[in-house]
C-alpha cells in the first residue's frame, strides 16, 4: 500500500510539524511498508479464535478503595507558592 508524499505533509501540517523533504520521503515509504504489513494480516486465519482486547491476561493493580481522614486545608496549603482564602492561586489558563 503506498502513502504519498502529499498525504504524509498534510498529516504533518495538521500536526503542526514541519518536515524536510527528505523526513518527508522517509516517512512516505516507512508508513507504506507499515500499512503493507498491516494489511498482509488481514489474511490471516482467524477462524475460531475469540477476540481479545490484550495479548496476555491483566490483572487489577489498584489498591482496595477505602476511605481515609482528608488532608487539613492549612497542611495541604503550607508548600503552596501562592495561597488566597484558603485556596491555592494558579495562573489563569483560559481567556
């Protein structure tokens, strides 16, 4: 399956990146030969055997959820560079 150069630079501008045109023609060829593979497996026999979402089995490795005293405000606050009202003071970040 072959990707163009065009197609690799769109992608590359809608991620803001900006690529050479040896980058570019790198990439070309390496997501060619990727989607070659990919599509190579669709010829797979897969008959009888049950999806799965992982390659080995997992297990949960959080720990039980149990309620615990909360942290008082003034010890969470004490390392806090800037406080107000007993609340931290943090840069706005939306306009």
């Amino acid at each position: 399956m072959n990707i163009t150069k065009d197609e690799v630079a769109y992608v590359a501008t809608l991620a803001r990146l900006e690529l050479s045109e040896k980058a570019i023609d790198t990439f070309s060829e390496q997501i060619g030969d990727i989607l070659a593979y990919v599509d190579k497996l669709n010829e797979v026999n897969t008959d009888g055997v049950p999806p799965t979402s992982h390659a080995i089995s997992l297990s949960n490795a959080f720990r039980e959820d149990k309620p615990v005293e909360h942290l008082d405000r003034d010890k969470a606050l004490q390392n806090a560079p800037e406080k107000e009202d007993g609340d931290f003071m943090v840069p706005k970040v939306v306009g």
